[in-house]
C-alpha cells in the first residue's frame, strides 16, 4: 500500500491572544521590596479576567482535540498523517469547528472585551495602564486558525543538482524516514487502542461507577479505526472485527444493570486487550 497515495500531511496552527502582558515595572517593584535579585520574580497582569476568553480556549481545545483523534504522527514540527479515506468528514468537522472558534472570538471582541477594556482601570488598579488594551480591529488579528494540507513527501520528489551517488542516498534516506516514520503512526494506532480497550476491561471488570464516554470512546476509536489503518495491517484489522463482533452494541444501562452482561464485556475485552500485547511486542 502506498503511503503518498493514501494519505497527506496536515499541520495545524491556532494563534490566540493570552491576554496577558508583563507589567515590567510591578516586577522591579516586587523584586525590590523583597530584596530580590531582579530577575527573581515577572509579574504577568491578566489585562482581562481570565473568564472573558474561556470560550475561545475551549473553541480551540475542540478543533485540537478532533485533529489529534484523527490523525497520526507524522514529523517533528506539529505534522500529521490523515487518512485520504476520512479527508472529507475531517475536513467537513473541522469547518464547523473552526466556525464555532471564530464565533467565539467575535462574541469576545465585540462584547467581552470592549466590557473588560471599560472597567479595566477600576479593575487593575495601579497596574492599569492604557496602552495595554489593543483596538479591537488589531486584537481580531491575534485570532487565527490555519490547517496546511500537503502531500506525503518521498524520494521520487527529491530532485537537485548532485552527482547521481549522492541523490540516490537522500533518496534512500527519505524513504527509511518516511517508513519510520510510518511505523511510528501504526504503533500510535495500536497504543491508542489498547489504551481506550484496557480503560473499558479495567471498568467492566470492576464493581464501580463508570462514565457512557468509557463505552463511547472505544466505539468511536474502532469505527475511525478502518482509516487509520494507513498500512492495512491485517492484525489491526482482525482486532477491530474481533471488538466489533464481541464488545460493540453493549449500552451503557445494560452493563450497569445486569452483572452478567458486565461480567461478558469485561471477559472479552481483557482477552482481545491479552492479544494487543503480544502483536505489541513487535514495536518494543
């Protein structure tokens, strides 16, 4: 199976301002009255209360949770594998959040902050200064979300004016890194898996209270689980069916109520999670 051809590499960027700002004379004055070296202590002002900008740290914690479930690991910059089969339900998601961010941030422009901004000398006090609060047109820059979207890279694509010994070695580079790098994404898959699997054996086979999202995540991890099988593994495969057949359908109530059907899901969960350990063996 060709990676280049049935993937590509997302990266994700989110900018936000913090609404914090160094107040460098308050730290000269902190450091100074306690007889402190001068760079022992930063005093940070939150120039608006913390609160005003919730909206947007969760709208943001959305759209980086659904592009962490989705993906794999891919370089040491922030990129990631996606899937050519869940680019559209991706990208169509990551639409919607992304609206949902920028809603956030013109609700907090355009009433949070212009509110805050007003009562900030009353609420800072003697750390109030003016020139802290940004207008509102150069705060909404502060404010972005960009998803890159490009293609796998691969040897065939290294093109330079080398001698042919010396292309032919790069070439050979690129390819190891890139099925390092693809061995590094299917074993996230199977840690992913024997993470939410083991969480949902260790619930089931305890008489305690356990949250819907234990049985919810695993549902949800094994139905994207079909995409993230980027390399076709054909042991992946057959744990997915084998979860599929024998854990997927128990609701919630069920294995709340009835101890028998607890007693079922946790035996085949902590067998099928016994046969994750031994194909984990391969990526130690």
């Amino acid at each position: 199976m060709s990676i280049a051809n049935n993937t590509m590499v997302v990266n994700l960027q989110i900018s936000m301002w913090s609404g914090y700002k160094l107040d460098k004379g308050m730290s000269q004055r902190v450091t100074t009255e306690a007889k402190a070296d001068s760079d022992a202590a930063r005093v940070n002002k939150h120039i608006v209360p913390k609160e005003t900008l919730k909206e947007i740290v969760s709208a943001a914690g959305s759209l980086r949770t659904h592009f962490y479930d989705r993906t794999l690991p891919w370089g040491d910059n922030g990129d990631r594998l996606l899937p050519r089969l869940s680019y559209a339900e991706f990208v169509q998601e990551h639409g919607r959040l992304e609206q949902e961010f920028n809603n956030a941030v013109d609700n907090f422009i355009a009433e949070k902050y212009l509110a805050a901004r007003d009562q900030a000398e009353f609420r800072m006090g003697e750390m109030f200064k003016a020139e802290d609060y940004p207008e509102a047109e150069q705060l909404r820059r502060r404010f972005s979300v960009n998803l890159d979207v490009h293609g796998v890279p691969t040897g065939h694509d290294f093109r330079v004016d080398m001698d042919t010994q010396t292309v032919d070695m790069l070439r050979q580079q690129i390819e190891q890194k890139n099925a390092e790098r693809v061995s590094m994404a299917i074993r996230d898959v199977w840690e992913r898996l024997s993470e939410v699997l083991t969480h949902f054996a260790n619930k089931m086979g305890e008489d305690s209270v356990f949250r819907d999202s234990t049985v919810r995540n695993l549902e949800e991890l094994v139905e994207m689980l079909p995409a993230l099988n980027v390399t076709n593994d054909p042991a992946l495969t057959k744990i997915c069916q084998d979860i599929t057949d024998t854990i997927i359908g128990y609701q919630p109530k069920d294995l709340r109520k009835d101890s028998a059907v607890r007693q079922a899901a946790a035996k085949e969960s902590r067998r099928i999670a016994d046969q994750m350990a031994s194909f984990m063996g391969a990526f130690q």
